[in-house]
C-alpha cells in the first residue's frame, strides 16, 4: 500500500510542502506528474472515458494506488454497473468555492471521485470502501459537506 509520506496542515504548511502555484511561474513543470489510471473511469460530466490525470508528484502514486483498492474490491463490473466510475477530478487551477484563497485542486493534491455521490454542501453518500481506500492512504475525506473529494492535506 502506498501511503503519504505528510500531510500538511494548514495554507502554511501547504504551501511548504507542496509549493505555491501562484508564486513560481515553473510550479506545474517542477511538480504535476501525469498519473495513469489502473482502469478507465468516464468524466462525470459528459461521460467520456479518462486513462490518466495531471497531480501532484507527492500524491499521484497514493490515488492510483486507492483506485486500484477501489476495482479490486468491487471489481469493474459492479463499478459500471453502479455508476462508481465516475471521475471528478485532480488538478484545475482555481480558488476555493466562492473564496479568494487557492483550492486543492490548484496543488493537484484533491481527487473528487462520484461527484454524485457526495456533491459540494451535501452529506456523502459514497459507499464505505471507497472513501476508506483514501482515508488509509492518509487522505482527508470531507464527508460531511463534499463527500466526493480527498485530499493530502488538512485544516484547509
């Protein structure tokens, strides 16, 4: 199992540890790796299939390594056959909803997984295996407002 080796707490920290993409022009070179999928997951808006996804390099290695928990439990069948292959997303450039501070997504080090399942502001209704092949890798899962989303880092 791969586990992360931190978890920064905190902007601080976070900014440390992962670098600060609003103040390093080369940020995304020095730091996003292109990770590839261990199965195909289809874009939870309009369905098309994804193979690989752009993250940080601290953390890139522990979501590929929770999806493959996630498919070895269920098996691909039963993710298609439920809807549990739906991709949310790593990396986009943008600030907290309706904030003026980075998210997440901004260092690549959150990974929204069945958006529908656990939408921004409402209590997760992810089932349990996949939200713990994250929380044992050391990811933070915010169920109790956007159940979707792990992320490698806390208090943020």
């Amino acid at each position: 199992m791969i586990i992360l080796q931190y978890v920064p707490d905190g902007i601080e920290d976070i900014n440390d540890y992962y670098g600060n993409p609003r103040e390093d022009d080369n940020w995304f070179n020095r730091n996003m790796i292109v990770a590839e999928l261990p199965f195909d997951l289809r874009q939870s808006w309009n369905q098309r299939p994804i193979s690989r996804f752009h993250a940080h390099k601290r953390v890139a290695a522990a979501m590929v390594d929770a999806l493959m928990e996630i498919e070895s439990y269920a098996g691909i069948g039963f993710l298609r056959k439920h809807n549990l292959d739906q991709w949310g997303g790593v990396y986009n450039d943008r600030n907290k909803r309706g904030g003026d501070v980075l998210s997440i997504h901004a260092y690549g080090a959150g990974i929204d997984y069945c958006p529908l399942l656990g939408p921004f502001g409402e209590p997760s209704r992810m089932p349990y295996f996949i939200t713990r092949a994250f929380v044992r890798r050391g990811f933070i899962n915010l169920w109790h407002y956007d159940g979707q989303h792990n992320q490698g880092a806390k208090s943020y």
